[in-house]
C-alpha cells in the first residue's frame, strides 16, 4: 500500500524529546485551603492568607487543582473560574520552609481542562488550546516563572476551535539528521516522498484549481524543507517547483517566512527553512529570467 505522503513527510522530522518521569499523583493539599475573605476567595497558605492570586485578573471562584513536591518545596496550582469567553486561568503557588510564599503570574489558554507532572525539577502543566478544545499547549514552571512551552500565541483563532482565542498547535522541533538515517532508509523515504506527492501538485496548471489549506501547506513545507537536508535529495526541489510558480507561490515563501522567524522553531529547522526558501527563490527567479 503506498504511505500517504503526511506519513512520509513525518519521517524528515525529529519528534520532542518525551519527558522521562512518569507523571505523580498530586499529594495531598493539607496546607492549603480555600477561603473567604470578605466579598471574595483567596488562598490560605498555613497561617498566611493570599488576597487576590490573580492580580487585576477577575475571578469569580478559585480551586486547587493540584499539590505537588518538588524537590523540598509545595506547588500548588491554583485554578481561578470566571464566567465570559475565558472561564479558567491558573496560578502557582510556591511555598518553602522559612520562605515567603511566592505566586506566578496568571497563565493558561483559558481551558478549565488542566493536568500537572513533574519533569526536571519543574511543574510542566498540560491543557487544551483553547476553552472550546484543541491541540495540547504545555506550561512549565520552574524558580518563580512560567514559560510556554513548544507551542506559540495564535495569530488568529484555530481553525479546530471553533474561532475560540487560544494557543495554535505545535510545530515539529526539528529536522531529522542525515546521520542518523542509514544510507538505504534515506533513499526508501526520498523514493516514497515522490511516488506519494500529489499528482495535481506536480504541474502550477493543475495547482491552479488545487485548495492548499494552510496548515497543510505548512505542513508539507516543512517536512520537504526536511527532506531536502538530506544527500541525494535534489529530486525534492524539482518536484517542489511548481508549487512555487503557481498561484499557492507566495503563500509558500510568505508561510517559510513565517517558520524560519518564529522564536520558538528549533534552531536546525530554522537552518533548513530558510535554506529551503533561499533554493526555491533561486529556482523561481531563474525560471522568470527565461
């Protein structure tokens, strides 16, 4: 049965490194409690009551969602509900003995839908892209900041999501190495790449009438950016060409663009976008000279 060309596609590409640790039950919250103070909710931290974990953020209620030690210290993730467009956002909590408590900024992508493990010495906190659902988007928190993780802010609402604000999926981390495809499997995978590549890509006439969906096109760029690392790969820009003299061109340039200044691509596959882009605006331009 011939691979469907995604399929192909995906062996150029190197997967995220998994996280080693498995994920831990939460332990016990026993130290922490929700509150009342006055009209509101806050955080008691044994004999310390924290007003307002959310800053300027509104919230109607606030939850533990979860305790978790790590190494000699509690983190609580603190989950604030609040009704409207974004009905969740999360806080951690860290308190250590002899220390004052300290409180990360408000971070999430609005989805209630949150789970927690500890991976390297950080709380790396996993939830929906968006309230409505969607790909995975990964916070880690780790000596008072969270930071996002693999994935980046959307530009404009996922097209799986129902047009609900949130976080876009995540890009591949990087390219294959050569090196480390043996000379026999590089060749079955460049071989399969062409037999598999559509047929009404392969002419800028018949791409003329083809819909490319965006991340289909990112998609496919990617992994032929990829591919076209490789030695003997020349066959990939050839077939590649007339994408980019058709109608779908400067999408195509404008979405390696777009890959190669993004600061959260991995660096090697930054390399291999741009070189990409630089080979098929020599090809394209040389073609225009003719």
């Amino acid at each position: 049965m011939k691979p469907s060309l995604g399929a192909v596609l995906a062996l150029s590409l190197a997967p995220a490194a998994a996280d080693a640790q498995r994920r831990p039950a939460p332990t016990p919250a026993r130290d922490v409690a929700i509150v009342s103070a006055g009209s509101e909710q806050a955080v008691r931290l044994g004999d310390v009551t924290l007003s307002r974990p959310f800053g300027a953020q509104l919230v109607d209620r606030l939850a533990v969602a979860g305790s978790y030690a790590v190494n000699g210290r509690r983190l609580h993730l603190i989950r604030g509900e609040a009704a409207g467009d974004c009905p969740a956002r999360f806080v951690v909590v860290e308190a250590a003995r002899g220390a004052d408590p300290v409180v990360s900024d408000p971070f999430g992508t609005c989805s209630p839908a949150a789970s927690a493990r500890v991976s390297r010495g950080a709380l790396v906190v996993s939830m929906p892209a968006t309230a409505a659902g969607g790909p995975p988007v990964r916070f880690a928190y780790q000596g008072g900041a969270v930071r996002l993780l693999d994935a980046r802010p959307a530009a404009a609402p996922a097209a799986d999501a129902g047009g609900a604000p949130g976080y876009a999926a995540p890009a591949p981390s990087s390219c294959r190495s050569a090196a480390g495809v043996d000379a026999a499997t590089q060749a079955e995978i460049l071989a399969d790449f062409e037999r598999s590549y559509p047929a009404e890509y392969r002419r800028a006439k018949t791409l003329e009438n083809a819909a490319v969906a965006p991340d289909e096109l990112r998609g496919l760029l990617t992994g032929m950016a990829c591919l076209a690392t490789w030695p003997g790969s020349e066959r990939v820009v050839e077939v590649a060409r007339p994408l980019f003299e058709s109608r779908h061109g400067p999408q195509a340039f404008a979405t390696l663009d777009a890959i190669a200044r993004d600061p959260l691509t991995e660096a090697n596959l930054q390399a291999a976008v741009r070189r990409f882009s630089a080979e098929m605006t020599y090809q394209v331009g040389d073609d225009a000279l003719d």
